[in-house]
C-alpha cells in the first residue's frame, strides 16, 4: 500500500535521528518516495549526505538553499504529500507544532500539508512526562494528527521509561494500516448527520439539547481524509469543516434533517448518524414571541418528530451499510442492543453520560462498539482518536 505514495518524513534533533536511515530505507523498499526535511538540529546527529543517499532526494533544511533566489516551497511540498511523518520528533518541534511557531522549514511545511500527519516522539521520559509535552500532544491529536507512541526501554540518558522512539519496522506498519483503510474507502459516498436540532416554540425560543457536533464533524473528517465523498447534514453548530471533500447541509429541525437524509440517502454508499435528533417537538409554534404578562401559565403538547435511523433503516438496500449513535443514561447496553435490532443498523456506537469525560459538549469520548455479534469496548480518547475507531470499524465493512 505504499508504492508510489509521496512521504516526506520530517527529522528533528534527537539522537533517534540514527532511526531515519533505517526508516527511509523501508519506506523506499516498500515503493514509497521520500522527501526529508531536516532541522537544523537534527543535521546534528545525521548527514544530510546518509539522508539523501538513502532517498534520492536532495534534503530539505533551509528555506533559502542557495543565494540565487530559489527557495524551497513548503506550499508545494504539503500539496506533494501523502502523507508527512515526523520522526523523531522532539519535545520542542512538538511545541512548535501545537502552537503554530513556524520558525523553521520542518514546521512551515507540517503547518502547510493537507495530507495525514504521523508523529513519533522521542525524548527523555521526563521531557515526555512533563505535562506541557503531554497538552501539546494532546493539542496536535485535537487537529487530527496521529500520535505513534513512544516505546518504554532505556534511554539516551541511561534512565529507563517511557520515551524511545517506535521502532522503524512498527512505525512503517502504522503508515501501511492507514493506507490500507484509507482505501477501503476511497470514492465512497458517506451520509453523515452531526449537531443538535432546534424545534421552534416561537421566534426566539426552541426544545434543544446540548449537542456541541464536535463527534460528528470528526467523524466526517476522518472519512474526507480517506478519500470518502462526504455529505455532512448539520444541525446548528458553531464548528466548520477543514476537508475540501466535505459538503455540508445545514439544518434547524428534525424534519429539516429526516427531509435532507431521506433524499441524500440513496445514493449513498453508508451513513453515519451522530446528530443528537430531538425526538419531540411542539405540536404548534407561535409566529410571535409569547408573552408572559399576556399568557400566563404554557403548556407544551409535544408530537414525536420522524425516525430517521428507523427510516434509512427501512430503506437500506443490499451493501448499503448504516451506523447509529446511542447516548445513554442507563442500561446503555440494553438500551443500545435494542436500537440495533429495531432500526436494522450494522452497528452500532454506545456512549454513555455515567463516563467522565464522554457526551455532550467534550472535546474527548468513551465509546463502545456493538454490532450483531460483539461488542468492542474503546478507552477515553480525543474525538478525533474515537472518530478513526469509528471509520476502522466502517471500512471493514466492505
């Protein structure tokens, strides 16, 4: 899976810096092009010459490489990559990463790719423990980057714990698992609902919930940045979209979202239904604001809005393949199992208010995933770590 994909593979100063020759030579055996940007720091511990040797490729430090007025485009270089993999990366360049200091070549680039983004830390374990390195990495995680933890053994300084680099034949399998799934669902057409809807109870008030989207808008990048045609059908969200690949719908109200999902659906290949849709909404909304003075006690006769899983569920055809949420409060599995069965979903994803941390309005989750024949528990992780166990879990489906 990675002949012919274009890697540049970003080197920082570590003394793991040794790794990338054995790295590039397996990237380059497997039919990979690579293209290494260096820091200054990192020609510290290997030669630009090992480097591009090994690559063949002439290595990319400074901007400026001559005084004749070329330069080394990192724009150019972000639009090349498949995929861009920094390894080692240091504590510092992970700083600068998560914070947008782009003082260097390495970082202007990671900064201007829209290709994945693997990164392998490598540092002492007290620099790894720290917890700025451990905000940083989750910062880099929140932007969709992938983290290839760091192994325990001794190091540099002799101590031993958490902070050796992975080692170059595990970090090349990271990058080929991806491929590999990213392929499974290339040009597929993927439906996904995401976001809270609003029922009207008059211009200014309406029945919500806390819904922020930030699981659906995940789960929606994830599958762009595998090749998917996603239609995202949004509720009223404050979030946007960063993949070119996404369009997206925007709605108020369940029947906004069960109208917009109805006539997409069809032509989909799956859908992934993350919206928190408000099962009721009031029989009747005013076409003014109610007045308290003038009306005095309210009472709301709530009609149930339409099913959409319960919907596309009966529409599915053969291959389609359909994915429900469940949120619950209590017997979550039950709760989940039934939803399954009842709304003919292939599977399914059980979150539950009980877990810190997971639901509304978290930038983290705690997610359970059920289908007809297990259930595979997932511990907390980034919505964005949660939303690629989701698209694994998609992909196999095919």
């Amino acid at each position: 899976m990675l002949k012919g994909k274009h890697i540049i593979l970003g080197i920082t100063g570590s003394i793991a810096a040794y790794k990338a020759a054995y790295l590039i030579r397996a990237l380059v055996k497997k039919g990979a092009e690579v293209q290494v940007v260096i820091t200054s720091a990192g020609k510290e511990f290997i030669t630009p010459l090992t480097l591009a040797t090994l690559s063949s490729h002439p290595v990319i430090s400074e901007f400026f490489s001559n005084r004749d007025g070329t330069w080394n485009s990192h724009v150019d270089l972000g639009l090349w990559a498949d995929a861009m993999l920094i390894a080692p990366a240091t504590a510092s360049t992970i700083g600068k990463m998560a914070n947008g200091i782009a003082d260097n070549m390495l970082v202007t680039t990671y900064l201007s790719c829209k290709a994945p983004v693997f990164v392998a830390p490598a540092m002492d374990l007290d620099m790894f423990a720290h917890p700025s390195t451990q905000q940083n990495l989750a910062r880099l995680r929140s932007f969709g980057n992938r983290i290839i933890e760091p192994a325990s053994g001794e190091l540099a300084s002799h101590l031993v714990g958490k902070g050796r680099m992975e080692e170059p034949d595990k970090i090349v399998s990271v990058l080929e698992d991806f491929f590999v799934e990213a392929a499974l669902l290339k040009n597929k057409k993927i439906l996904i609902t995401a976001g809270p809807t609003y029922e009207k109870i008059d211009p200014v008030r309406f029945i919500g919930n806390y819904s922020s989207g930030k699981m659906g808008y995940a789960v929606a990048e994830a599958c762009a940045e595998r090749g998917a045609e996603v239609t995202l059908v949004s509720g009223p969200v404050s979030l946007s979209t960063k993949h070119p690949g996404i369009r997206v719908v925007r709605v108020e109200s369940a029947a906004e979202m069960y109208e917009a999902a109805t006539k997409a659906f069809p032509s989909m290949d799956a859908a992934i239904l993350s919206a928190a849709v408000a099962d009721y909404r009031p029989e009747t909304a005013s076409d003014t604001k109610i007045k308290r003075e003038a009306t005095g006690e309210m009472t709301l006769h709530l009609v149930p809005n339409p099913d959409i899983a319960a919907s596309l569920g009966a529409m599915k055809k053969p291959g389609q393949i359909l994915v429900g949420f469940a949120l619950e409060t209590d017997h979550g599995i039950q709760h989940a199992e039934e939803k399954l069965q009842r709304k003919h979903l292939d599977f399914i994803v059980l979150n539950s208010l009980q877990d810190a941390g997971a639901g509304f309005q978290y930038d983290t989750n705690k997610i359970s995933i059920i289908d007809r024949h297990e259930r595979v528990d997932y511990p907390l992780k980034t919505k964005q770590n949660v939303a690629i166990d989701i698209v694994n879990r998609l992909a196999v489906c095919w």
